[in-house]
C-alpha cells in the first residue's frame, strides 16, 4: 500500500537534517518483505520486518524499540524512522565513508580491533562476531543509537571505557567525525517513540593532525587523549562556559568562512555555542562585485576589528557583522579635453569630473566644452 503522509513528511524532514554532501540519494523504494531486489536496485531499500509483516503497515507512534544495552537507561524509538535512518546511513556509509580512504581506513580498523567480542562493539546486543561476518552493517548499526540519542550514545561509549572495554569509544569518535565533514562541530541527534527528531550541532575541538579530541555538549566537555594512530587511551569531563556567538554580513553580500568552513550569504547569520576563552578564525572578502559598475567594500567590523581576516576569543555572548560600504563606477569618456575623476566613489559622495573647456586642434578648429552627458541626456554645462 505503500507510504502514508506522515511516513512521508518524517523522511522528508530527516533527510533536511542529513547534510547533503553525506549521501547521494536519490531514490526510495518500498518492499513488503525482507530480501534483495532485482539488479539493478535503488540506492536504498526500506525492509520488511518478522518473516513478511510489511512495516509499513505500522503507523508512526505504533511500535518503539529500545536502542540500547543494559549498560545505560533505555532509550526508545519509533521503529519506522530507525529503519529509515539505518537505511539512509548505508548510503552514508557506502557514498561518503567509503570515497575517503581516511574514513574508510579507519573503519577497516575500528572492526579489526573490535573483533568477535560484542561488548567491543556499542551495538552489542548482536552475538559474537556478527561485524566480523557482516562488517556492512557496522556503520549503519551505530547510526540507529546515534540518531536515538546521541548523547546517551556517548554515555555508553564512556561507559564501556571504564569497564575495560576501549572501542566503543573509538566507534563513537569516528561517528562524530563523519557527521562534521571535518568542521568545527559534529551533529547530535534524538528520536523519540511518536517519531520526532531534532538535531544541534555540538563544538568539537581538534589536534594539529585534525583528530577530535574534545566534544563540548551544554556544560560539559568531554576531552579525549589519542594514541598516535587516533585510539583513544583516557578522557576526562570538565565543566564549562558556552556562549553563543552570532555572525552576519550588512548588507548581506558577502560569504563568511568561519574556521575553514564557508557559509553562503542566504545561510546568515550563522550562530554557534563556543567555550569560553576559546579562539575561532573569521574571515570575509574585501571586497565583492556583485555586478557590473557596484561593488562592496568591507570597513570593519562592527567591533571595531579593521581587518576582513580576525581571529576572535570568546568571553561572552556576542553578535559579530562585517559592515561593508556600497560604491559605484563613474567612467569617462571623451576623445577631447583630457578628463579626469572617473573611478570608485561611495555612495552619496561627490565625484569631481573636470575636461579642459577649449581644445585647440591647430588647423583653425577648435572643440569647445558643451556638457556632460549620461548615456544621452545632459546633466552638466560646466567642466
């Protein structure tokens, strides 16, 4: 019977809180039953459940399931929507994980040092050796505890550390490192039992190999010490300050790289939440050409920084804009007189345009200044 509307709004709604350089999705189909489609198939397959009951029969808010070991408190949530977002994240995983040979490297070793023992594993309600034998399924077996709950995710990794048990919380760091793109802040997300999700980006901070060693989430920051080949090998949680800090362009012609990572002038102002003392780099075009004859140039910030390339360190909530003044192109032309003043001028300014009144050409002729014209029309009689 195929997809009711509110199934279809979830996936909707979800796949707008993917980013999409994850995935190259671009179709979804739907099966009654479990089992392989024909060659050549669609990038994903939403599956059927218990021996050829269609889940789709079972209505969003009908039937949750619990995420997570006994470890940590139960976390539950909409069936429906985890199998969307397990499915979705196989994609994920076979589109963007796999092209990097980072990522990819990492996974590779992430299952090797897990191993056949499934408490190695933060999906360990599976039997011993399941990723060994089906190492597909890993990335996208952790995506359903990651969109559950996120942080309780992180919990049970810190969990699973304490009790001897290390890869858990490598599995965690390298799931945060997916969903930052390599940026200054990961994604947190949560689902609950009636199918509604919500995601917030949480800070991270990197080492000089561009490694996470820090999440910060609310109060908390959560620092990890890496071994040279990224394993993590302690973690300690502090309390701290977070401020948010917003950022824009006036007008908003200008894009703005904020730590390496370039926001579009439609995406202002961008807002984040940073730890206090931290230091963040910021940096917009002197000056941008939006068309012909206008132009803008940045004049500072509205703080007073003079330069388009700043660092800023965090002390407080704040609001940062780059201000940037409008100017316009006079251009002159004319084959007599020697005119002068053409060239940039702000807007409102006064432009002063001077020719010589009389040329002499030195054959009894001579050109006299009559005015000057914009396109066809007389504006001035005076040089």
């Amino acid at each position: 019977g195929g997809l009711i509307e509110r199934q279809k709004n979830f996936i909707y709604q979800f796949l707008r809180m993917v980013p999409k350089e994850l995935h190259n999705l671009r179709s979804i189909s739907v099966i009654d039953y479990l089992g392989e489609l024909p060659h050549p198939t669609p990038e994903i397959t939403l599956w059927g459940k218990d021996d050829g009951v269609n889940i789709f029969g079972f209505e969003i808010g009908a039937i949750s399931e619990n995420e997570f070991p006994e470890d940590v408190p139960a976390k539950y949530s909409d069936v429906f929507c985890i199998v969307v977002v397990h499915e979705v994240n196989h994609v994920v995983d076979a589109f963007y994980v796999s092209r990097n040979i980072t990522l990819r490297n990492r996974k590779t070793d992430l299952i090797k040092r897990a191993g056949n023992n499934h408490l190695n594993y933060l999906r360990s309600m599976f039997p011993d050796g399941f990723f060994i034998q089906y190492p597909q399924e890993f990335f996208a077996s952790i995506s359903n505890q990651w969109f559950s709950d996120s942080a309780q995710t992180l919990r049970l990794a810190l969990t699973r550390f304490d009790q001897g048990y290390k890869e858990p919380l490598n599995q965690f760091l390298f799931f945060a490192e997916v969903y930052s793109r390599g940026g200054p802040s990961t994604l947190f997300y949560s689902l609950d039992a009636e199918g509604k999700i919500q995601r917030r980006e949480v800070p991270v901070l990197r080492d000089e190999r561009g490694r996470i060693t820090a999440i910060i989430d609310g109060n908390k920051k959560y620092i990890f010490s890496l071994d040279q080949y990224g394993n993590v090998v302690s973690y300690s949680v502090t309390e701290h300050r977070l401020y948010e800090v917003s950022i824009d362009a006036q007008p908003r012609v200008a894009e703005i790289n904020v730590d390496g990572m370039q926001y579009a002038q439609n995406c202002l102002p961008v807002s984040f939440q940073w730890e206090e003392g931290s230091v963040h780099l910021l940096e917009v075009s002197a000056i941008v050409q939006l068309q012909p004859g206008i132009r803008y140039l940045f004049e500072r910030w509205n703080d007073g920084a003079p330069s388009a390339k700043r660092t800023v360190t965090v002390s407080g909530p704040t609001t940062l804009v780059a201000l940037y003044r409008v100017e316009y192109l006079v251009s002159i032309s004319s084959p007599y007189g020697n005119p002068s003043g053409g060239g940039w001028y702000r807007q409102g300014e006064v432009a002063s345009l001077c020719v010589q009144d009389v040329v002499n050409l030195g054959n009894g002729t001579r050109r006299v200044f009559y005015g000057w014209y914009e396109e066809v029309s007389l504006v001035i009689t005076k040089p």
